[in-house]
C-alpha cells in the first residue's frame, strides 16, 4: 500500500474516502489515455503520479466531481472514443 494513503491527510485535503477514491479512479483514467503529469516521479508508476499531484495541490475535484487544476491554463479535459467497441 502507498503510505500517503494511510495519512488522514490525503483523506481531509480533499474532502473524505469517497471523494478521494473518485478523485484517483478518474485521474488513473486519464493518465492511461495518455493525459500527461503534472509532476515528475521516480519510475513514472501513475498511481504514484497521482497521489504527488494530489498532495502538491495540483488537482482536486469541482463541485460537478469533475477534475481540474489549481492553474485553469492546465487542459485536463478528455476525449475518450467507443469507436469499434458499440455498434
């Protein structure tokens, strides 16, 4: 397990377990759909990449549960295609 998520910290920086799951689950989507980092981290692992961009107040979840940035210059949005997988 990742010791900053054994903190309450993360827990409360962001708002609760729920929020904090939600946040990660969709930041993880992001990433493996080749959205970049927003922070450098030893070995690149995206759960590690995550948990640092939380943790340096880089992202957080709006009031809709979307992501976003601290610094709105930062495009987090996401085009995600079906194409050949529903007809």
């Amino acid at each position: 397990m990742i010791d900053e998520l054994k903190e309450e910290a993360i827990v409360n920086k962001i708002g609760g377990r729920f929020k904090l799951s939600t946040l990660i689950q969709k930041r993880l989507t992001m990433l493996s759909a080749g959205a970049r980092p927003l922070v450098e981290v030893r070995g690149g692992e995206r759960m590690q990449i995550v948990i640092q961009e939380i943790l340096q107040d880089k992202i957080f979840l709006d009031s809709t549960g979307t992501v976003r940035t601290h610094d709105d210059e930062v495009d987090l949005s996401l085009a995600v295609t079906t194409d050949g997988l529903d007809d």
